[in-house]
C-alpha cells in the first residue's frame, strides 16, 4: 500500500472517529399511531352507592351518563371496585366523580398520576398506563 493510500486510510478513520454522528444512522422515522393509554382506579371506603365512575376527557365526562348514542364513549370496564378507562389524550392531572343510579354526583377529586410507557420506544413513544386509588 502506497503512503498516499495509506494517508487516506488514516483521515477516513480519523474523521469517524472525531465526527461519530457521520456514521449514525438516520433518525427513525415513527408510525403515525394514535397511542391509547389505560387508566386504573381503585374505590375504596363506602362505595356501595357507586353506580358510575367518571373521567374527565377534555370537555366531557366519560363515559356519558345516561349513556347517549350522540357523544362517543371512550372504552371503560368495571369490576367490583376497579375501573378501568382508556384514554388517548391523557394529562397528568385526573379529575374523576362518582355518580349514584340517577346520575348524581357523589364525589368528585383530581388526582395526579404518573403515566408509565409499556410499549414503544422512547423516541417514538407508545401506550402507557396509570394507576390510582381514590379512598370515598
């Protein structure tokens, strides 16, 4: 091998070495993905005239009560004293409210919750989750 060859080899090595990012790979590009996350609260205390727990997602409760065939309800399950709510859009700050059998209020709280990504990446994102117990 030439000296000149030999000069090049060494630049080349030199620069990647100096300059890492020239060797990265491009960013990753990112699915255009409407992640859902999954909300969990508990009820303790009294709770025996809890017929619906409601989350607040943005300008409406869910899911509607009386359900209403004109506003779309977010997936909720229930059972025993567990409530889960999937969200897509979901702030750190919950607002929650317990309603009886004839839709009135019975309680009403906001808790912080700290949303936790099962899924993804971390430059993409992905599905998180959240827990919270509320004591009535």
């Amino acid at each position: 091998m030439t000296v000149a060859a030999l000069g090049i080899v060494a630049l080349t090595v030199v620069a990647a070495v100096v300059r890492p990012g020239v060797t990265d790979p491009p960013p990753q590009a990112c699915p255009a993905i409407g992640y859902s996350s999954v909300l969990t609260v508990t009820l303790e205390g009294d709770t025996s005239d809890v017929a619906v727990l409601q989350v607040r997602d943005g300008e409406q409760w869910q899911p509607p009560y009386p359900p209403d065939a004109e506003v779309p309800a977010i997936p909720t399950t229930h059972d025993g004293g567990t409530w889960t709510f999937t969200l897509f859009s979901p702030p750190n700050q919950i607002a929650l409210r317990a309603l009886d059998d004839d839709g009135d209020v019975l309680a009403r709280t906001e808790v912080d919750v700290g949303w936790v990504r099962v899924g993804g990446t971390p430059e993409c994102g992905g599905p998180t989750e959240a827990e919270a117990t509320w004591v009535l």
